[in-house]
C-alpha cells in the first residue's frame, strides 16, 4: 500500500495537502501517459522537483514547488508522453477553500504574492481584511500559490472545456 506524500504543514495540520485528482505533468494526457514507462527521466529533469512516480507514472505534487512550464520533464523523456512544442498551462486551475485565512478574517496575501501570473487578487470588506478573487482565464494551474499557503486552502479544480459546437 503507498501512502501518499504529505506536507510538513499538512503533518503538523493533521491534513494531507494532496489533491485527490491526479495532475499530470504539463502537456501530459491520460491518453499520452499510458506510453510512461515509469523510468523517471521526468523526475531528474524537473529543476523545481514536484513531479515524482506514483503507481508506475509520472505525478505533479506542488505542496513541493511550482511548474514553470520550462519543458525540462518533455526533453528528458525518452518515450513519447509529451506532445511536440512548448508546454502549456495545465488542465486545471487553483481553488480557494473555506479555509483561506483571508476569508476567516486573518490577514494574509500569501497566494497572491506567490502567483507569478497575477491571477489572485484581493479586494476590500468592510470590518474586515481584503479577501481573495480567482481569475480562472489567468491562472494557469502553475501551483505556485499551494505551496505558499499556510491553511493548505488552495486545491486544484479541473476545467471543464465547453464543446464549440454540438
């Protein structure tokens, strides 16, 4: 049985930052994973170390870092899991929960500070501190706002693509 990875805040929390949803390396698909041997050349190459092999295949864990779509874990794996080109954003897009300090009137702009596509901003309440808006166009599913929140509120939500005609 493989336990999943916990966080040392989710130790102390009593709370695994763990999404239940697999993400997948950028531009990795269930369909192209399935040409993953699990040799972890991925692993090696990714210079922020958030992916790891789990159950054979290759896994994004960003309670470690953030994905900065620098397509090292594409140029080092020898089969064919990536597409060609530049990898994009991902599938999903952050999620703030309920427990976000903001919204449980502590002060705190962690996420914000942390999002390099300037998708979270924070607008102002009356009696209280400003609280936390998600720009899901922006956010690209980087996971640099997980890792720095200090509530683990932040989980990743897939986006659901509408079908341009049906």
């Amino acid at each position: 049985m493989v336990l999943p990875a916990r966080t040392r805040r989710g130790f102390l929390t009593g709370r695994s930052s763990e999404d239940p949803a697999t993400i997948f390396p950028p531009g990795a698909t269930e369909a192209s994973i399935k040409n993953c041997s699990g040799c972890g050349a991925c692993v090696d190459a990714c210079p922020t170390g958030i992916i790891s092999i789990r159950s054979g295949i290759p896994v994004v864990d960003f309670g470690h870092g953030e994905c900065t779509f620098c397509s090292k874990c594409a140029e080092g794996c020898p089969e064919s899991v990536f597409p060609a080109g530049p990898a994009g954003g991902f599938a999903h897009f952050a999620a703030i929960g309920d427990g976000c300090l903001a919204n449980n009137y502590v002060e705190c702009q962690a996420c914000r500070d942390g999002c390099p596509a300037g998708a979270i901003r924070f607008r102002p309440r009356v009696g209280g501190p400003f609280v936390p808006e998600l720009d899901v166009q922006a956010c690209t599913g980087c996971g640099a706002c997980i890792a720095v929140c200090p509530a683990d509120s932040i989980t990743m939500k897939p986006r659901h693509r509408k079908a341009a005609h049906v």
